[in-house]
C-alpha cells in the first residue's frame, strides 16, 4: 500500500510539472482529461457505489453552470461563490428526483427512464426560455479574473481541473473508509439482505444522489467559465450523460480511481479523433470508435480496465518492502 501511495504521489509531482512542457493545445487536451475525470467520479458516487443507474446527470452540470451564471449576472456574485448555491440547487432536484424514485420503489430501467425524464424536462424548460439564452444560448463575456473564474491561457484551468480531480479522490476515500460509504456498498451489493440487517436504504440513496448531484454541478462553473457559452443542447444533453458515464465505465466502477484512468484512456481518444475526423470531412465518426471500443472493455473487461490492471501490477505492489 506504501508503495502504491509512492507511485500515486510521483505522478501527482509529474502532472503539478507537467504544464511547463506542454503547448496550450495538450493543455487544453489535459484540462479535459481532469474534467471528464472530475464529473464520471461523481457520478461514480451513486452508480458505482450504490448501483442506482442514472442516465441524467447533464441536468446537474447545467444546474451548477446556469445558477452560477445568473448570480454573478444579476448579483454580481463570484462564481467561487455561486457554484455552492448551484450546487446546493442541484443537490436538491437530486432530492427530489430520489424522492419519487426511491420512495416508490423504482429500480433498473424505471429508475434510469425517471433520470432521463427529468434531465429532458431541465433541458427543454432552459431550451424555451430567454433568460437562459433560448435557442441561442448564452455567450459569457471574458472578464480575466481569479474572482470571476477566468484566465487568458490554459494554465490556470488545467490546475483548477487538477484541484477538482484531487479532491472528488479525497471525498470518494473518505467515503469508502467510512459507514455511509459501507452502507452504500452493501446496497449494490444485495440491497434486500442490507434492509434485512437493518439499513435504511431510502436514506443512503439519498444522501448518495444528494453527493452525487452536489458534487457534479461543481463541473458546470468550471465547464462554462472555460468555454465561455451555454447552451443546453450540448451541456444538458443526452449525448453529454453518456459522455460523462463512459470513463467510470470503461475505467472501473466502484473504484477511487476507475473514472481517473477512464479518463486518460478515453478522453485524449475522443479529443485527437473528433478534432482528425472533422478535418477529413467525417464528423461523427469518433462515435463509432466509442461504440467499438465499450463493446471491447465490456467483453473483455466487465469490471473495468482497472480489475486488469490490478492483477497484472499486484506482484509489484504486494513485493514491496516496508518503506
């Protein structure tokens, strides 16, 4: 275990010095790696560690990102400030939606119909109304700053995204050491069996979606103030759930750092692909590498790249000798 937390903090030294050698475009590559990394881990949270499948979590990101915004628009509030008032409001539609979901008894595809449902009805409602932008959307007016959440060059975002990475690890550790994180186990694991030996399983599903959709509006601050436009046909899509659900999937489920090695296998992919693929006249065309390569890891890997790379890196770690 000391040795794993070696190699963990000489790569957390390697990436802090990284952006001394890279041009704004590889940064620009990294910042999302930390991005996508960031939102899959909370998602992570309820799927991963409960089993509770949602296919909605754009709604969420678009909640942190619009809240924000409108703040700071009309209250001139910094977006380090707003993004906990976000995040808050998203974590409360997460209420709401476990609420009707978990009360009831939903489970399976009901369940993951019901997260669609709301994140379709989110998206239309900011789609139809002008002061989210409408159709147009919303473009956001540069105003280089630390309080307004944003910079001229890439450096700064690619230590923020570093930042969010770092601590949804934290959360997602102490979580894993703690009873909450246990209790949530034991209801993926056997939910019936968890009930029968007293846990109170409407609770802990909500106190996960409740993390979960909290910490997954965070990502919206930093998505908007770095691309500078909302709109909710990207940011709260469909397309966009799946994007964010690929990299725990790929990486590993139920795993500190499932989604973190997702990202770094998936993420670089999709960004070289799109960008090679729309200058040959292919947009879209990225897609189908995605749908190949989540058939392969599900064939070949049903419990993620990281159950592999478990077994293939255990002699080394577990012939290590007390540090």
């Amino acid at each position: 275990m000391k040795r794993l937390y070696l190699v963990l903090f000489v790569g957390l030294f390697i990436l802090l010095a990284l952006p001394n050698f890279l041009s704004s475009y590889a940064l620009g590559v990294f910042i999302m790696i930390f991005f996508y990394a960031y939102v899959g881990q909370s998602w992570n949270i309820l799927t991963g560690y409960t089993g509770v499948i949602s296919l909605g979590h754009s709604l969420y990101v678009g909640i942190g990102a619009y809240t924000t915004f409108l703040l700071t628009l009309t209250l001139g509030l910094s977006p380090w400030i707003g993004m906990w008032i976000g995040g808050m409001a998203a974590g409360l539609i997460g209420l709401v939606i476990g609420f009707f979901g978990f009360r009831f008894g939903m489970k399976g595809v009901y369940f993951v119909l019901l997260t669609i449902a709301f994140a379709e009805i989110g998206r239309l409602i900011v789609l139809h109304l002008k002061v989210f932008g409408s159709f147009q959307g919303l473009f956001i007016t540069p105003q280089f700053s630390f309080a307004r959440f944003q910079f001229k060059e890439n450096i700064p975002y690619y230590y923020i995204g570093l930042g969010y990475v770092i601590f949804s690890l934290i959360v997602v550790r102490l979580l894993e050491r703690s009873k909450v994180g246990r209790y949530l186990v034991a209801l993926r694991e056997d939910e019936d069996a968890a009930e029968s030996l007293g846990v109170d399983v409407f609770k802990y599903k909500m106190v996960a979606i409740f993390i979960s959709a909290f910490m997954t509006s965070l990502a919206g601050v930093f998505y908007t103030n770095y691309l500078y436009y909302l709109h909710p046909g990207t940011m709260m899509s469909m397309a966009f759930s799946i994007e964010i659900i690929l990299r725990p999937i790929i990486g590993g489920m139920g795993t500190a750092l499932g989604p973190v090695i997702g990202s770094f296998l998936i993420t670089p992919l999709a960004e070289l692909s799109r960008s090679y693929f729309a200058k040959a006249g292919y947009e879209g065309l990225h897609l189908v590498i995605y749908g190949f390569l989540l058939v392969a890891v599900v064939l070949f890997f049903p419990r993620g790249v990281i159950s592999y790379a478990k077994k293939v890196l255990s002699p080394f770690f577990s012939s290590a000798k007390p540090l």
